[in-house]
C-alpha cells in the first residue's frame, strides 16, 4: 500500500467524505422534492402563455405546452394541454411531434375560460348575446368585467334564495330527526299519557314536513326562475379552427387571456388564483376547484388533536418522570410507550375505527340517539373529526410523553432542591420551576409530533375523513364546533385526486399543489417550534450552569 | 457562653441519631446540641456524614428512597422527624443554600421572593419589601437593585449565592444550613459570603459545613467534627482548634488525613 493512501486510512479522512457525501445525498433529494413540488403549482397557478399550433396536416389548436420528451420512436414530442373537453372527446391533453409543426404563435386575444364543468376551454371571444347591453365586439378585458359584472348580479338574486334551499334542506333533516324520535318514543312510552304526547309531537312533525315540502318546492322554483333567466345571457366562443360554441355565463367561472398580459398582470393574477384555491371549495370531484375545506379540515383536526394530547402527554410523562416510582411498572409503562411510537399508523386507524368509532361513537348513537339507530342513522357511530382527531392524538401520545420525560430530565436536580428546601411542595416546586423550565422541550416536541400528525393519512381514512364532505367542521351554526362531523383533510385530498380520480392527468398540477400547501403547513409548524423553543430557552436560559 | 448550655440557648437537640441510606449507615448516635444565634461550623474528612447531618435538620433526606433515621433530634423542642410535624412548615424554619449556587431561571425579584409567594403572599408591598430587605441583608442589594427585573442568570457565581442567601432570608427562617457554600467561588466571593455570614449569626442560627479551616476559624463561634459517621468532638471554635480534646481531631486540623 502506498504510504500516502495509508496515511489518508489512518487519519479516516476516507469517513469525513463519506458522512459527507451522505448528507450532500440526503440535501439533494429534498431539494429535487423541493423543486418539483414548487415548479409544478407554479405551474397551475401562474399565468402562462398559450400557444396557437398549426399543424402540417392543416389542423390547428390551442393549448399550453406542459413537458417535452423523445417518443419511443426517437422523436421529440411535446405534451399539450388542450382542454375543450367536449370538443376532444374527452381528453385534456396531447402528444405533438415536433417534425408536424408548421408554425406556432400566441395570438393576444387567446382566451382561457375557466368552467364550472368540464375544465377549461381555451378559444376565442365572439361575441356577447342575451344580456342589457349585448356586445359583438368586445375586448377579452371588457369581457371579463361583464363577466364579473354577470356574476355579481347573479348571485345577488340567486344567493338568497340559494341560502334559503340550504336552511330548508336542514330544517327538513332535523325535522326528519324529530319525526324518527317521536315515533320511536311513542311506540315504546310506558303511560298512556307520555304515548299521546309523543303521537302529538309526531303529529306536528308530520305537519312541519309537508310545510318544509311545499315552502322548498316555492324557494326551489324561484331559484329556478332566475337560473331560466340568467340562462339566457351567453358568450359565444370559437376554438382555434373557428368551430364555434356557446356557453351561458352562469358556467363560466372565470376568464384571462394569459398571452396579453404583462408582469404586474401576471403577478396579480398569480395572487388571485392562490387565494382562490385557498378559499374556494372544490369542484367535479375535486379535480378542480380549490381547497378550502380540505386545508380548513386539516387545520381543525390538528387543534382538536392538540388539545386532546398535549395535556394527557404531558401529564402522564410528568408522571413517568416525576412520581411514579422506578420499577417494574413503570419501566415497562415506558418501554411499552416507546413501542406505541413505533406502531404503524394504520393500525392506530383499526384502532380508532374499532374503539373510538364503532365503540364509543356507537354508544353515544346507542344512548341518546336510539332512533336513529333504529332507522339506521349514524351520528357519533359513523366517523368523524373528534375521532380522527382522538386517533391522531392517541398516535402522537407516545411522542409527547417522550419529550415531556426528557425535557424534565434536563432539569438540574439542585434546582428542585433549591425549590424544596424553601418550603415549596413538590407540586409547586413543578408548576412553577421544574415545568417551565422544561417548557422548550416539551413544546418542541410537541410541535413536531403535531407536524407529523398534520400529515399522516392512513387513520383518518378509516376514522372520519371523506373524499367529499357537504359540511364543514367549523361553521357559522350554533355550537360552531361539529365534532361527529365527517371531514375533508389535504392528505386524503392528495390520494383522492392522485390516484381515485376520473381524471388523474387533469388533476395533477392540483395534487402537487396540494402537497405544497401540506408541506408548508408542515414547515410552518416545525418553524414555529424553533422559534419557540429560542424563545423559552432565552427566558429560561441556564447559563452559569 | 460556654457554660449556659440550657434548652434556651440551644435551638436544635440531637440524641442518639441513627442514619441508613438503605443498608448503609450514614450516621451512628450523634448527639449534639446547636445554640442559637451562633455559627456552628461542621467539619470533617469526606463522606463522614456531614452534609447527611445537615440534611436531617430540613428532612431534605426525605427525598432520598430507602433513607431511615432513628433517635431523637428536635428543633426547639419539637421533633423533626414526627409524623405530625409539617415538612413544609420546617422547611420556612430551617433554609438551606447549598454547595452549588442554585437560582430559579426567573428574574432577580422573583428569586427573592420565591419563598413567599409559595407560601401564598401576594401583597405587592410586602414582596416588595422583603425583596429589598433580603438583598440589603445579602449584601447584593447595591449591586442588582437596577436590575432586579431581569434574569438571575446574568449574575456571576459569587453574587448567585449571595442570591441563593437572600431568598433563603426572606421567608425569615430561624436557621440557615450551608453546605459548602464557598466550594465553587472564587477567593473574593468567598470573602464576601463569610463576611455576610458574620453579619447574618446573631439575628440567624447558621450551620455551616466547611472544609476549609481557616474558614471555619473565621467565621464560626463553635465547631463540630465529624468522623466516620460518628461526632467526635464539639466546641468552641478556637479552643477546639487550639487545644484538640481527641487524636482524629488533631491529626485532622494538622492535615494528616481528609
Ligand atoms: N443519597 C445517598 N445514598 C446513599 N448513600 C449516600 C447518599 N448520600 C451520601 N451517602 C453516603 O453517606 C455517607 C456520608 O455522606 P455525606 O454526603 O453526608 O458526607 P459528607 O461529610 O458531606 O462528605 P463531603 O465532605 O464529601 O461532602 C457517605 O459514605 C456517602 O457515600
Ligand atoms: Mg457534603
């Protein structure tokens, strides 16, 4: 062996670079996560140009170019995302070989019109008709506002009797609910006394839906008096072979025109289409839309699940650590936590579905909603966000216990002393020294045990997520809180889109999307770990120690 | 002085005090009174007891698993180890500052006061007051009174223990243990704190385990000697450093063991 190579294996520089090596694999790898997860929602939310394509066989269309490949055949080839569903028989996207290409151009009055249904439709404006003032010669820009002008006024008319249909359609179902409950009770009351009340409360419910019935059928028909109505005002657009089409304003939702548009524009229009999808709710089975609920559920179920484990976390690490005796019990409670910590999500989920749901969700049903059973009605028993939350909780338990025992550890043994010997008890001496002291530890841990709960997904489809939830877990009806409520979680939605979908090309720039707002959720979470565990160390800094 | 040794002048009676941690015996039948307002110094080589000693008179021993104490040991004729005697209640009694300096990571005032607001005073005032009147009897309050809302850490070693005394002066207990208390400063602090020591005996019974012995010359009126868990000798400071009544006695001050 040369003795320079010898000396490089003595001094183990060899290992330096190895270890090196690893962690320049590892930063890699969440860069290349990074970078494609950013350039693909950057790709759904930032305007870009549309191109018109004239092909050799004398055809011509509209599109965006998306990626670029070398066919089997050994050609380069271009995918384009085409929309005009309808039209292309379905597809949304397109192969194009380079060599058929006779010319490409973006044309500024290039239209791209997002719709309620059937995704996008990429064409020319041609003209306006059924409106006040109905125009033949309007620009892409004026035809926006009319169109923002059409919708303010839509839904200003058809908003409230929209709102009315909703509270109708609730009060029938809890209508229904009085109805089932009345008739359970009266078949079963005791005194002859109680059965006549029941069968009068029956009686009323009976009434109140044939109310509710014919008062829906009046809001039902309004409503559709003025849907008829705005029906009639439509654009009439041309795809890039001059086909033309027409939709009624009503089922657009929104129209640019990418290609005549400047910076600011295109800035603008960036931070419009982030809030959209950040505040709007999804639609044809999420593969358009926004993400509202979804990114709401998720939030809801990590406080829920906060709230339930922190407390019992802590306490019983406080516990472990501070009470409970060194012996077998509690060695084998803290071996038995650390297993728990590495137990696979989805089995918590069969937990969670056996225990907390089918147990304690049907007793609830069982107990103060019999009839309901009866009629085979699932309020408590059917999953929803307190169990999911419940399930999380329970997964990220053992986590918290872990931190929360180490945290005290930390804490010097003189210092409790030094609590103690003035006179302070035990409990004191931990409220208001050993605690906060150890206060960073347990909040850091926490945070990340709550970062990862915020994106497991496998327990919350067996325990109460949904592809599609028609509530929200949080709203503006008294008690505001629905904890027996189903719910819509980002993770799931990423599953649903991704793999459950109709239309999974369609959907994709959305999933990617979706994992970004998930992945920033995640970071926003573990940030603010760090920047509480600086906090907490400055206060309770142990220097000179 | 040497003469009244009536159950007036002697705040703290041992008798026969048998001490086990688990099945190792600490302590064999100490018996030694402490008088009150005076500085008792407690000295001997390593791991004769001393601090186990020290720990009986607060039941900091407590907090040991498995420690055992036997024989009779009171604090003005109350029996420490009684099963009715409040810990807590003891504890405001007989303070303690121990060998490493120990402040809270809270600010000055709250350190202070510490022992107070356990104890359920909430008056503004009268923390205010204790807090001034602790770090003036600690020697401190010159140094910190501008600063007494910031954070005990940023006090150096020396002025941490005078911090750790004055929040053990300010539940105004009757006795104040310390366990080496110089152990981990340097010479000027150490001045400092047995200049204070001086200043405290007479309003405070001070016990205090050196195993400096000038130290103990300096600031002690009287001296205990312990030696393998048993109490060798006990005296007047000087006469016992002068004229040592026992072999283990003299053969330690001279330096031949320890
Ligand atoms: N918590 C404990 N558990 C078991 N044995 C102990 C414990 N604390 C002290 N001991 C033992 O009791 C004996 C007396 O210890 P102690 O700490 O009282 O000695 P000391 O005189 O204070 O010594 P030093 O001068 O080194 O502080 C020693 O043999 C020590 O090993
Ligand atoms: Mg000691």
């Amino acid at each position: 062996m040369a003795p320079a190579a010898k000396r490089k294996r003595a001094d183990g520089r060899i290992w330096v670079w190895l270890s090196g090596a690893s962690l320049l694999l590892i930063l890699a790898m969440m860069a290349i996560i990074g970078f494609l997860v950013c350039a693909n929602s950057f790709q759904v939310l930032w305007p870009s140009r549309l191109d018109l394509v004239a092909l050799a066989d004398g055809s011509v269309f509209l599109g965006f170019p998306m990626n670029g490949d070398i066919s089997p055949e050994g050609l380069p080839r271009t995918r384009y995302k085409v929309g005009n569903r309808e039209i292309n028989s379905g597809a949304d996207f397109r192969w194009i070989y380079e060599q058929d290409v006779v010319k490409r151009n973006h044309p500024q009055e290039a239209l791209v019109v997002n719709r309620m249904e059937n995704g996008d439709f990429y064409g020319f404006l041609k003209r306006r008709t059924g409106g006040r003032n109905e125009s033949a010669t309007e620009s892409p820009e004026e035809f926006r506002e009319s169109l923002v002008d059409f919708q303010r006024r839509w839904n200003s008319l058809a908003e409230p009797p929209r709102r009315r249909l909703a509270a109708l359609g609730d009060a029938w179902q809890e209508n229904h609910l009085a109805f089932l409950k009345a008739e359970y009770e009266m078949r079963r009351a005791l005194t002859p006394d109680a059965a006549e009340m029941w069968k009068a409360n029956l009686e009323r419910s009976i009434e109140r839906e044939e109310a509710v019935k014919t008062e829906s059928e009046r809001a039902m028909s309004l409503f559709n008096a003025i849907r008829d109505e705005f029906q009639a005002e439509t654009a009439v657009f041309a795809t890039a072979d001059g086909t033309e089409i027409s939709f009624p304003l009503s089922a657009l939702a929104d129209v640019s025109s990418p290609n005549d548009m400047g910076w600011t524009a295109k800035a603008w229009r960036f931070a419009v289409n982030v809030w959209n999808i950040l505040s709007q709710y999804p639609r044809e089975a999420n593969t358009d839309g926004g993400l509202f609920p979804a990114l709401l559920g998720t939030v809801a179920l990590v406080f829920l699940m906060a709230v339930t484990s922190f407390p019992l976390g802590v306490a019983a690490g406080v516990y472990l650590r501070e009470y409970a005796r060194d012996g077998i019990l509690s060695r084998s409670a803290r071996v038995a936590v650390n297993n728990l910590a590495g137990v696979p999500s989805i089995v918590y989920g069969i937990f969670g579905l056996g225990f907390f749901v089918y147990g304690m969700g049907g007793s609830i049903d069982r107990l103060l909603y019999p009839e309901r059973v009866a009629a085979g009605i699932s309020t408590y028993g059917g999953g929803g966000i307190i169990w999911s939350s419940l399930t999380l909780g329970l997964l990220t338990l053992p986590v918290v216990i872990v931190a929360t025992e180490e945290a005290l550890a930390t804490v010097p043994s003189e210092i409790r002393h030094g609590s103690l010997a003035l006179g302070a008890t035990r409990f004191q001496t931990l409220c208001r020294v050993v605690l906060p002291m150890a206060s960073p530890g347990i909040l850091t841990g926490f945070i990340l045990a709550m970062a990862r709960a915020a994106g497991e997904v496998a327990p919350l489809m067996l325990t109460g997520a949904v592809k599609s939830a028609h509530s929200l877990p949080l709203d503006g009806e008294w008690p505001f809180v629905h904890v027996e409520r189903k719910f819509m979680h980002l993770g799931f939605h990423i599953y649903d889109m991704g793999f459950q979908s109709p239309n999974v090309e369609a959907s994709k720039p959305l999933v990617y999307l979706t994992a970004l707002i998930l992945l920033i959720l995640v970071f926003v979470l573990n940030f603010a770990a760090i920047g509480l565990r600086k906090r907490m160390r400055e206060k309770y800094a142990m220097r000179g120690f | 002085m040497e003469n009244g040794d009536g159950p007036d002048t002697l705040i703290v009676e041992a008798e026969n005090l048998d001490f086990h941690y688990g099945e190792k015996q600490a302590l064999f039948g100490i018996g030694v009174g402490i008088r009150r307002g005076l500085a008792t110094a407690f000295i001997g080589p390593s791991g004769c007891g001393k601090s186990t000693f020290l720990r009986c008179l607060n039941r900091m021993n407590d907090l040991v698993d498995g420690a055992r104490v036997t024989g009779r040991l009171t604090l003005d004729g109350e029996d420490v180890n009684s099963p009715e005697l409040d810990v807590i209640e003891l504890r405001r009694r007989v303070g303690m500052v121990f060998q490493k300096p120990n402040p809270f990571p809270k600010s000055i005032y709250e350190n202070v006061v510490y022992g107070l607001r356990i104890a359920g005073v909430r008056d503004r005032e009268r923390l205010d007051a204790a807090c001034e009147r602790s770090l003036r009897r600690a020697a401190l309050w010159e140094e910190v009174k501008d600063r007494l809302r910031e954070s005990a850490m940023g006090l150096s070693g020396g002025q941490h223990q005078r911090l750790c005394i004055a929040r053990a002066v300010a539940v105004r207990p009757e006795i104040i243990l310390m366990d080496e208390p110089c152990s981990a400063l340097d010479p000027r602090s150490t001045t400092k704190i047995e200049e204070l020591i001086t200043e405290l005996k007479g309003d405070y019974t001070i016990v205090i385990v050196t195993h400096n012995m000038q130290q103990a010359a300096r600031v002690s009126d009287r001296t205990v000697f312990f030696y393998e868990g048993k109490l060798m000798e006990e005296g007047e400071t000087r006469r016992l450093f002068t004229s040592p009544g026992r072999r283990e006695t003299e053969d330690y001050l001279t330096g031949r063991f320890g």
